[in-house]
C-alpha cells in the first residue's frame, strides 16, 4: 500500500487500476464544540500512520429534506438518479480531502485539478459520487474537498458574538484551507503546485468565481473551471449580519449569546436553515435585508466588504481580479428547468416569488414587460416553459456571459466559454443542471440522466479531455473538437458541447442585447444573482 509522508503526518492508501488513491485525508481541525462556528484551524499534526483508504465523514448535510420542497415527478427522477448522499455518514472531523494521482514521482510535477462539489451549499460531500480516477488517467493529480454546509458554513455574524463565533464566510474559509493544504502537499503526490486548476458545478462554480475574486485566494491557483453556476449571490456583510440576527432569535438565540448558539443540535441547525429562507420570502419589507432580498433561488452565499470578499466578484473581474487566472465557464442549455420543476405551477404567476427568483435582475416594475416579451418570443409554450427559459436566462446564462464578458476584457486570451447541449434520456428533463458533472466524470450515479451509447461516451471523453487540457496548458482542446477560440467582446466564440460539437461565434448576441436594454444598470457587476 503508498504510504506518503505529508506536512501533517504519514498517510497510508491504495493502489485501483493503476491509480494510488488516498481518501480522507484531514486538512484541518475537527470541528468540535466552538470549532463548528469558528474558521478553520491548521490540523495539528499526527504520530503514526493515518489510514487513507476509506472516505472520511461528511460534513452536516441541510439538502432537500430540510428545505420541504414540493417534487414533481420528473425533477424526483433527476434527484434520484443523481442523488449520491443518501444515508451519508456524517461527522465533526469532516473538513478533509482525497486525491488521485497515477504517479508518486516528485518530480513529475502533473496539473493538479481540484474539485468543489455543488449542492446549494446545503449538501454534497467529496465521496465516490465523485470519483476523480477519470481524470489520474489524463496525467493529473486530482483532489476532491469537503466544506462546511448550510447555517455552519454560510450563516455570517461577524461582530454578533464573542471573538470570531460565528465569523463571515466560514465554508469559503474552509475552501482556502484546503487549497493552503495542496500548495503545502501536493508534490508529495506527483503533482504541480504551480499548475492547480479550482473547478466546480452549481455552488461550487459559484465557489470558484469568488476564490478567483478573493485576495485570500491569491497565489493558490493558476486556473479555474466554473461549469452551471455565477458570480452570486453575494451582499455586504451588514445585511448578511441583519438576516443572521433575525433568524437566530427564530430558533431562540439572541445576538451574544454564545452558549445558546453552540447549543443548536442538528434540528435545530435544520429549523435555522429554514428560518433564513422564510425571513428572506416572506419579509413585509422587499429590501428587508438589501442586495439578499433578490439575490434569486439560492440563499446561501459570500458576505462582501470582507477579507475573503472585498467586492462582487464581476466588480473585480472587469478591473482584473486579484488572482491573474485562466477562466473555463459555461451552462447547460436547461439549466433553469431544474428549478422550474421545484415550483408548483400555482407560484408561477406570483410576482413576488417570480422576483426573487430571477435574482435581482430585473426591477420590480419590469416585470410586466419581461413577461410580455418571453411570451411574444414563445408564443406555442405555457407558462411554464416561459418560466423555465426566464430562469434560464436570469440566472444562469446572462450573469455567465456577463462574467465572461468582464473577464475577457481585464485578461485577454484567458476566457473560454461553451455550452452543453446534450440531453438527458428522462423525458423534460433536456440540457438539465448537473448533467455536466454526470459527463464529465462518467462514474456517477448520475450517468442514468444520460443516453448510453457510443456518440455520449465520445462526447464525455472529449469534454474531459479538453477540460484536463486547459489544467495542463490554458487552452482546452481536445481529439475530435473543433479548435477552440478564446472568448472576447466582438467575436464571442462558444463552444457547443453536443454529439456533434461546434464553434459558434456571438451565440447569445440577441439575449445579451435584450437583457442588457431592459435592465441597463441592474445587470452591472455589483448585482447578486443565484446558483445551486
């Protein structure tokens, strides 16, 4: 068995098909007691050998059965075909990281490819759903990461209690721990340190446009992947800090109360969760909580004017962000039918719950027009696919475009952008969110979303091949696609990821140019939008 001796402590793996793998290796300290509400703190190190064969626990997971949503049938085949966190085992010593590597040469220095998982940063957890071994066999050093979750993670109340409980961004501290951890460790395991590529899907995407706008983040890595989410939602740190107040006192925790707040077992942690949606949807006051009120279908996000976050990431992006990095991104083309289903036809017509969801974007008194134009352009669709395409949009492809466009203008010939078209063998369901993932890693529960024949396995290793290609070079390129142009203002060249894959030149120039006349300011980069 490898045995590989870390900053921390020797780590004991294993060898599967070719690939050492060593799974749950701890990069911080377990998160006992106070530690639940505190940044993460440098794991001590260990005597003896840690045994890395097993994945280590999750971090508390807050997914879809605390949130109570309604599941209509379709959207219930598409969890359960990508559902890999049932019966997760979970635990306080959860902040830890696995890692792939086909070799144990030091001086091999591979790419080295880090993966956030999504989740709505409620759920998910670096476990076999996301087995990177697809990428050790591209000559990279692959490493998945767990962060915390839900109210422990993302719930921000710098100032409400003593020292640092409760401190700001403590899920995204946890990311920047785990990244110190591979520049500290990762030649021990072949790879690169000078070579790191953050990738993630959904929140994690939304994770890696902030650590690429984060000061902290800096020198951590040289590439990102953003694959199905955006550069929001984020708000300042004060109405983060006003939201945070008012749903503690919901669960009976005052502000400065320290002992009732590290008194929340999990329900009440779940009932907190749920106290911070309700306070955001049903508040008297639409800015109740400033830029959270509308920052769309995810509530869990950065806090800005912080160390981890001085501004909105497309604040930075279009002035050059802090970290000089290539950007992969892109969408599914169905993105928003995913969220679509979560809704009971019945809110569709609701203005208010129409609002939140499109993230801000569009001022209230627009919304008329909005609707009027999406119905025009669909005129043989219902409302629910107008809805559907209207969250597409707002959420999902305008603020992607938007940061591809902002970054493209501060580094030029570092911006690439696709768009994934292949659809899911479940009826409805088309381009949906997270069929990326089910492709990209092609060992997931969730290939069940995807037709099994030859074109789609061309399809997925071509796109794993192009995306490990821009890991090792800044370019994504791959046998069998056309060649790939970097995206900029005039041609905005994209990628479309299909069965048949093309190039295609200003693909959303009309969609751009519409949101960018009915919107105007609101679509500028201080905006939140949404993810999940």
């Amino acid at each position: 068995m490898p045995t590989i001796q870390t900053l921390q402590g020797s780590v004991c793996g294993s060898v599967e098909d070719g690939i050492h793998v060593f799974r749950g290796i701890p990069y911080a300290e377990p998160l006992c007691g106070p530690a639940k509400w505190l940044p993460p703190r440098r794991r001590h190190a260990w005597s003896g050998v840690l045994d890395a064969r097993d994945y280590g626990p999750a971090c508390m997971q807050f997914g879809r059965r605390s949130l109570r949503l309604p599941f209509p049938r379709a959207r219930r085949r598409y969890l359960d075909a990508i559902d890999g966190f049932r019966g997760i085992a979970e635990g306080d010593d959860c902040l830890r990281l696995n890692v792939w590597t086909p070799t144990l040469d030091r001086d091999a220095r591979l790419p080295v490819m880090i993966w956030i998982h999504g989740g709505s940063f409620a759920s998910g957890a670096a476990n076999a759903f996301y087995d990177c071994a697809p990428f050790a066999r591209e000559d990279i050093v692959a490493v998945a990461i767990q962060y915390r979750l839900g109210p422990p993670g993302f719930l921000h109340g710098a100032g409400l209690f003593d020292g640092d409980l409760c401190a700001d961004n403590r899920g995204f501290l946890d990311q920047i721990a785990a990244l110190e951890w591979v520049q500290e460790n990762i030649q021990r395991f072949g790879g690169d340190p000078d070579r790191v590529t953050v990738f993630g899907e959904s929140a994690g995407a939304l994770a890696v446009y902030h650590l690429a706008a984060s000061p902290l983040g800096k020198g951590l890595f040289r590439r990102a992947i953003a694959m199905g989410g955006m550069p929001g939602p984020n708000a300042p740190a004060q109405d983060h800090h006003q939201l945070t107040r008012d749903a503690l006192g919901d669960v009976g925790v005052a502000a400065g109360d320290s002992h009732a707040l590290l008194s929340l077992d999990r329900p009440a942690l779940a009932r907190l969760q749920n106290a911070v949606f309700k306070r955001i949807l049903r508040a008297r006051d639409p800015q109740q909580y400033g830029a959270i009120s509308r920052q769309g279908i995810l509530h869990w996000g950065a806090a800005t004017d912080t160390a981890f976050l001085p501004r909105p990431p497309l604040a930075d992006y279009g002035s050059g962000t802090p970290n000089d990095v290539d950007l992969l991104l892109g969408t599914c083309r169905h993105d928003g039918t995913l969220f679509a289903l979560a809704s009971p036809l019945g809110r569709y017509l609701s203005a208010r719950v129409f609002a939140n969801h499109i993230g801000g974007l569009v001022p209230d008194g627009d919304l008329d027009a909005l609707l009027a134009h999406y119905c025009a352009a669909m005129p043989r669709s219902g409302m629910r696919a107008v809805y559907e395409q209207v969250i597409n949009d707002a959420c999902f492809r305008v603020p992607t475009l938007r940061a591809a466009q902002a970054h493209a203008s501060a580094h030029p010939g570092k911006t690439w952008h696709y768009q994934l078209n292949c659809e899911s063998v479940i009826p409805g369901l088309g381009a949906i969110h997270g069929i990326d993932v089910a492709l990209l890693f092609r060992t997931l529960p969730g290939i069940a979303l995807l037709p099994d024949d030859a074109a789609t396995r061309e399809l997925s290793a071509r796109m794993r091949k192009a995306f490990t290609a821009f890991a090792r070079t800044g370019v994504p390129a791959a046998p069998g696609l056309p060649t790939w142009a970097p995206y900029d203002a005039n041609s905005r060249a994209t990628m479309v990821l299909d069965h048949a894959s093309e190039l295609v030149a200003d693909l959303d120039g009309p969609l751009l140019g519409y949101w960018a006349k009915r919107c105007g300011d609101n679509l500028d980069a201080s905006r939140p939008s949404s993810t999940t």
